[in-house]
C-alpha cells in the first residue's frame, strides 16, 4: 500500500495553542494509519509580512523557500486553522502568500489534498475562519480541499491530559477526516 507524505501544521504559533494540540493529534492519527507525517510549527519559519516593495527589492524570504519545499513535497496537508475576527490568522495568510510568491519548481498547493481543521474556545468551532481558508485554498491557490472539516467547539476543555479529544462525535469526525484525507491522498498519488 502507498504511504503517503503529509504535512501537519497549525496556523497559530502560541505556546498553548488550541489549533496545535488539534494538529498533534491529527499528525498522531495520520502516522497511527502509516503516513509519514512532516508537522512542523510555523514559528520555525518567521516572515516578514507580504509587501511586493519588499519582494523586488529582496526576493522571497529563505523561510518562504523553506516552506515552499516542505508543501510541494507533500502529497497531503492537513492544517488547522484559528479564527481571528471571523477569519484566518494573520500568520496563516502572510504564510501561504509567501509560499505562493516563490519562484522555484513545483506547485505547493495544486496536486496536493488539503484537510482542515479548527479548534476554538468559542461556540463556532472556528468555522467561519474555515470557511475563509477554503476559499483562499481553492478559490485563490487552486489546492484541492476535502469537503469535510472538523470543528471543535469550547476547545479549552475539548483535550484530555492525553491530548485527545473528549467528545466522542467530535473525535469521530476528526477520525472520518484523517481516513479521508489518506484515501484521497493514496488516490492522488496513483492518478496524479
């Protein structure tokens, strides 16, 4: 059986951040159902925020080739996504516009199957920053995104001493999303 390659990543950098302990189990799943798993913290890669001025003068960041080579060799990506005002970090965004502006081979976002998830102590689960990555994925960057995502709702108390999660529907759905996410992967791996 084909073992795929995917990344894990939050789109927060914060010390005790929800969306990391959401990508810890995630990737502890995902390597469970024999992916090699790359997770990496996005605090390992600071960039500069995105300014075209900045660009021509400098060209792209070496973080930002860094990155770029961690998501093109990938064959999935599984990120999770905090909510920031109903929408996606800052440090999410400024990352994968940086990702984007490198000008080396290979695609980082297309030919690749993304999963995504969200982790909140609020009662929405991050959605609606959900719903902002899944258009920015497909809609601005061309990536494929499952259809599925899972929400955690009130996730200051979602996460056992394990790291697991509590609810059981909830764990499920984390559950339903890593299964799809190797499917597709294993597919996109054999047709792509």
């Amino acid at each position: 059986m084909l073992t795929p390659k995917i990344l894990v990543c939050s789109g927060s950098s914060r010390s005790a951040s929800l969306n990391a302990k959401l990508a810890a189990l995630a990737a502890k799943k995902l390597a469970i159902l024999d992916a090699e798993i790359t997770h990496l913290s996005l605090k390992d890669y600071p960039l500069p925020i995105y300014d075209g001025d900045l660009e021509d003068a400098d060209g792209t960041p070496e973080n930002a080739r860094k990155l770029h080579k961690h998501f093109q060799a990938q064959d999935g990506i599984f990120l999770t996504c905090p909510e920031y005002n109903a929408g996606i970090t800052p440090l999410l965004k400024n990352t994968l516009d940086w990702i984007s502006r490198v000008k080396e081979p290979g695609d980082p976002y297309r030919n690749k199957v993304f999963a995504l998830g969200a982790a909140s102590p609020g009662g929405f689960g991050g959605m609606r920053g959900l719903i902002g990555m899944r258009t920015i994925l497909e809609v601005g960057l061309g990536a494929m995104v499952l259809p599925q995502m899972v929400s955690v709702q009130r996730a200051s108390n979602a996460f056992d001493d394990k790291g697991d999660l509590t609810d059981e529907r909830v764990a499920g759905q984390l559950d339903k999303l890593v299964d799809a996410l190797m499917r597709a992967t294993r597919i996109e791996m054999t047709t792509g």
